[in-house]
C-alpha cells in the first residue's frame, strides 16, 4: 500500500519536469528525426515519406563529407590543445604565488566575451594587408598570409581561435579540480618518494584530476563540435568549402535552400556525435564511481 | 650499530613562524633510538608543525633536527628514513591497497624508466626487484592482517582498515622513525581505544621509534614510553605518563592532564609550613615564606569526602557523576570558587545527597602548589 503511493507521489513530484523534458528536449528530437524522413522544404504545402534517402544523399554528398571531415579535424585539434594548455596554465597558475587573480580573469576573459564581437577583432587582427597578426610577421622578417581567405590555413586559423575561446573556461574548471586536491596527498606523496614536480604530477595531480579532465574533455569535444557563429562571420564556410563545419552545412541547407529534411538529417548526425559524447562520460562516471 | 640502524632523534633550538605569527619558540627534544614519544597539547599549540619539520615537509626557521645522529636539515623527506601516517590517511584513491603500499618501494628501488607502464614490465632486472616488492608488501599486509583487501580500493574501506593500510604504507620501508599525525581522531570511540592497543602493540614489534602527535591525553598516557606536553609553541614538560600526571612541572601541563580536571584553590602561606586554603589550614612543612599567596592543586582522587561535621574544607553537594565503576562529586565550597571535584567509591552515593552538607581533606603529600603564574612551588615535594 505504502509503495504504491510513494510510487503515485515520485510520479507526481517527478510530474513537471518530466513533462518539460518531453516538450522541450525528446520532442523536438523526435520531431527532427522524423523530419529527417522526409523531403520537407521550408513553406512546401506538403511532405513525403520517403525513409533514408536523405541520409544516403548525404553520405554521397561532397560538401557534407568535406564539412563531417573539417569538423572531425577542427575537434581533433581544439579539443586536445585547449585541454592540455588549460592544464599547463592552471598548474602554472596554481604554483606561483601572486598575481593568480589577474591570471584567472585574463585567461577568462573570452569566455565572457560575445563572440561575435570578438570575430570582429580578428578579422581586423587576420586582415592581409593592415592585420596585426601580419604585421608583426613582417616585422621579423617572415611574409604574412591572407589567413582566411587560404584553403590550407582557414581551418587551423579558426582551430587558434577556438583554442583562444575555451582555453580560459577549461583552464579555470582544471584551477578548481587542482585546489580540490587534498594538501596530504602530496605530504604523503613528498614521505613515500615522489616529491620532484614529474613525480608529483603523475603520482597525485593527474589522477586526482581525472574526473574533471573527463569533464572538460567532453565539454569541450561537444562545444567543439557546436563550431558556427565564427565561420558564419568570417568565411561561410569558404574558401570552397575549406571552413565549412557542420552546423554551417546544416544552416546553409535549412535557411538558404530551405531543404528542411535535409538538414534534419545532417542534424541527427550532430546530435549522434553529441549523445556519443555524453554516453561514454556517464560511462567512464559509472566506472569511476562503482571502482 | 651502524649509523642508518639508529632511530634517534634530536631537536636544537627549533623555530617556526608563519608569516608574523610564531608557532615554535626554540624546541629542544632528545628522542631515544625505539622510544615510543607523545606529543601532546591543545590544537593549535604547534604540535603538528613540529612533526612535520621532523619529517621534513615544513621548513624551520632555525635550529636543527637529527635523525641517527645525522643532521638532516637539508634532506628531504625521502631520505630521512622516516614514514608518516597521516589523520586523513592520505592514501591515494586512485590505487588499490596493494598499489598503495607498494608505492614507497616502487618510487625507492625502481627507476623513473622501469616504473613506466608496460614498458618497466619488460625489463628483466625491473620484474625481478618488482617481485621482492611483491614480498615486502605480502608480509606487510600478513603483520596487519589485511590481505583479503589488497585488491580493494581505498574508497571501500571502512576508516578502520584505511587506518591499517596507512600504516602499512609506513611500514613497508622498514624506517626507524615512524611520524603519526593524530592517525586516530578520525575513528570512533570504540575503534580508537583498540587501535590504540594494536599501535602500541605493533611499537613493541618493530622496535622502531614512534613520535605520536595527538590532542587526547588518553592516547598520550595509555601508549607512550614518555609524553611531551607541548602549549603556544614552548615545551612544558617531557616525561613518563605517570609522571606527567602526578607532578607536573607548571599549572597548564597539570590542567591538561588528568580527567576530570585538578582542583585549583586560593591559598596563601599563613605561618612557616603551613598553608591557608579558604580558612583550612594546611601543614605543608616546606611551602614557600610567609605571606606568599599560591595556587593549590588537588586531583579528585586526592580529595577526601567526609561528614560535615568533620574537619577541612566544609562545603555542599551540587552534583554527582556516578559512572559506575567511580562516583565524581562535586562540591561547592566557596562562592567565589568553582566546584571541587572529588572522586568516591560509587557505593558511597547515599552518603553524599545533592544538597548534602560534606568536609573536604586533602593529603598534605598529594597536594600541587603553583605560584600565581603556574610555576610550580616544590614545597612539599
């Protein structure tokens, strides 16, 4: 007796949010993955069933391989490099003694700028001709580039600055996890032999970090893979396609050829690329907790 | 004997300040090689820092630390030949029991290169000295009995067992000096008192030297072969338990000792040998010169309870404690005085009713005269 009505009160208490959840989250993805079924085109009267040929289309389809590719690599490099320069400067940070509030704030400060407005300063800092970035390889004596506008620059010139974007949230959730870290691991660590910096790091830091470098690794891959509002400023996509991400193929299907199922369908992939992310955190959270 | 063999110890004149707050004010402390060494005080009193100069984690700001006869000021930790156990434990989460205590072997005989992953394994001389390792911790974990948690991790022990494999940790270097920072204040009552025995007991075992950090006088007093009563940054006394409780050398090493707490009583010296305590005289043939006013310490168990008509210090029942195996009574005696404690026979409780009129008595012999600053006044020594 008792039961059933503690089951009827979770049900009811658990009510609210999970009718939200079902609005606003597992509906629309029901809703895109069926779109994604269809030939939708934004303002048609009507759709058609027509099953996977959206997704064979994309697959065959140059400009969303050549996007998946630009993504995957953009990922690729971000992700490692934001992480492991996150991790130097915490550490740096958290040795030295003074100054570690200017640090943190600068380090942060593109994570709080708009970004658009931010796209807008290194466009001027990448220009060709007056940019700074150019000037000051003139300067030493190297010649500049057009960044942007350079089929095998625009990707990694974006990876830079998505790298210059997280660098300072990862940095300060890597400041967090280093004070969390009990000061008696390291005595003992310091007693049982392993006092050199080398030593202490792989012996305590590192694996006392573990949870939250999982973390920032997975938040970042997934903030990675979000890469649009930049390359929708700055390049959409070009040249030829050499800066086209996902989100921006997605975009240019849904808004400008207005092929609504289409994208629904480059959409599923994203969000399979998303989920993928987030199964294995829980998995490694599952493991981690149950060891 | 050689050297390295001797687990002696020696603090010079150490000092210690944090930023502008000083913490040790010149230490001297000579510790035999398997003495079994308490140092106890209230927290905040230095104790911990003073340990961990020994062990080398703090820095002093003057003064020496020998170990063996060796001065080790510019050693580091590792090379002190000592081991730490620490109140948290410290053990590292990430590691099984096993990994665990083995880790100060690993770090000692293997080189940064064979400690490597995978590639340490393939080196013959690595998995022959990874295999005495092996045998180190095995009779470690037998001693302490926990082998069946060598595959467990630390966050699967109950404090119990985590106290047992910090131990183990220290131990599997064989050090001769082991350096306890309060290993047991994170355990329950009932826990401690039997981890207090196996500690002392595991002393005895290793013949090694303990220097044990603690704030509870009952750790202080049921293990050690001496206590060191350490208070605001100064040694008070160092001496055997029994000592310490039966004559202190000052009136803060006398109120910290003891449970319940000394008695403390105006007095003033009336006539040569003879003391006044709140209109009792007292015959104390070698107090201090005439007129001088001290402090009177009496421990309960000195304080004699006797019928009101009675001579000595007359006074009225507030409370009793009766726990059974004694019986503490509290008696006010004096307005302007707190209660004095004395210790009964339980079967004595109908003889002393809350309300109840009582005298009080004390042996001249069992008696502690402080001056006004704590000094303790040998009179009747």
């Amino acid at each position: 007796m008792a039961r059933r009505d503690d089951r009827r009160a979770a049900a009811t208490l658990a009510g609210p949010a999970s009718f939200l959840i079902l609005v606003f989250i597992l509906g629309p993805v029901i809703g895109v993955i069926l779109l994604s079924l269809t030939d939708y085109q934004l303002g048609a009267r009507g759709l058609r069933f027509i099953g996977a040929d959206n997704y064979a289309t994309l697959f065959a389809d140059r400009t969303f391989m050549t996007s998946l590719r630009n993504t995957l690599v953009y990922v690729g490099v971000v992700v490692p490099t934001s992480v492991a320069l996150a991790l130097g400067a915490a550490l740096l940070i958290e040795a030295g003694a003074g100054l570690r509030a200017f640090y943190r704030a600068a380090y942060f400060l593109p994570v709080m700028a708009t970004l658009i407005a931010m796209a807008i300063v290194w466009e001027f800092m990448l220009h060709p001709n007056f940019g700074l970035i150019n000037l000051l390889l003139r300067w030493f004596g190297f010649q500049g580039r057009d960044w942007l506008q350079d089929r095998s620059t625009v990707l990694m010139t974006f990876a830079v600055i998505g790298v210059w974007q997280s660098l300072g949230f990862n940095m300060v959730l890597f400041m967090a996890g280093l004070t969390a870290i009990p000061r008696e691991l390291y005595d003992a660590a310091a007693v049982d032999g392993a006092d050199d910096a080398w030593e202490r790091f792989w012996t305590v830091t590192w694996p006392m970090l573990a949870p939250i470098t999982l973390f920032v690794v997975v938040i970042s891959a997934i903030r990675s893979f979000q890469v649009f509002d930049i390359v929708q400023l700055l390049t959409h996509g070009g040249p030829n396609k050499a800066s086209e991400v996902l989100l921006h193929t997605m975009y240019t299907e849904a808004f400008t050829f207005f092929r609504t199922g289409y994208a629904a369908a480059i959409t599923v992939v994203f969000l399979g690329f998303v989920v993928a992310l987030a199964a294995i955190k829980v998995m490694f959270e599952r493991r981690t907790r149950s060891a | 004997m050689t050297v390295s063999a001797n687990g002696s110890l020696a603090l010079a004149g150490i000092t210690k300040s944090f930023g502008a707050v000083p913490v040790l004010h010149g230490v001297d402390l000579a510790i035999d090689d398997g003495e079994f060494v308490t140092i106890v005080g209230p927290s905040g009193c230095g104790k911990s820092t003073l340990l961990r100069i020994i062990a080398g984690l703090e820095q002093q700001d003057s003064g020496t630390v020998s170990i063996g006869g060796r001065t080790v000021d510019d050693e580091r930790p590792k090379d002190r030949d000592i081991a730490m156990v620490f109140q948290s434990y410290a053990l590292y989460p990430h590691l099984t029991v096993f990994d665990n205590m083995a880790l100060p072997l690993r770090m000692r005989r293997l080189s940064k290169f064979e400690r490597l992953p995978l590639v340490g394994r393939a080196l013959p001389d690595a998995v022959r000295r990874e295999r005495e390792l092996v045998a180190g911790v095995l009779e470690v974990a037998r001693t302490l009995k926990i082998e069946p948690l060598l595959r467990r991790k630390p966050g699967q022990l109950s404090g119990g067992q985590k106290q047992r494999v910090a131990l183990g940790r220290a131990m599997v270097r064989h050090p001769r000096v082991f350096l306890m920072d309060e290993p047991l204040s994170n355990l329950d009552a009932e826990l401690r008192v039997h981890m207090r025995a196996e500690i002392a007991q595991l002393h005895r075992r290793l013949a090694a030297t303990f220097v044990y950090v603690t704030h509870d006088q009952a750790e202080a007093m049921t293990m050690s072969d001496r206590v060191v009563v350490m208070m605001g940054g100064h040694i008070l006394q160092v001496d055997a338990p029994g000592r310490v409780y039966a004559d202190p050398a000052d009136l803060q090493v006398a109120c910290f000792v003891g449970s319940p707490r000394i008695n403390l009583l105006p007095g003033v010296v009336s006539a040569t040998g003879v003391v006044d305590i709140l209109g009792m005289a007292l015959a104390l043939p070698r107090a201090p010169a005439v007129g001088t006013r001290l402090q009177v310490g009496v421990r309960p168990p000195v304080v004699g309870v006797g019928p009101a008509s009675g001579a000595g210090l007359q006074g009225r029942v507030t409370h009793r404690e009766n726990l059974g195996s004694d019986l503490f009574v509290h008696v006010s005696v004096a307005d302007e005085v707190p209660s004095v404690v004395a210790r009964c026979d339980p079967d004595r409780l109908d003889s002393v009713p809350i309300g109840g009129a009582v005298s009080l008595s004390f042996a001249p012999d069992k008696v502690l005269l402080f001056d006004l600053d704590g000094k303790r006044q040998r009179g009747n020594a």
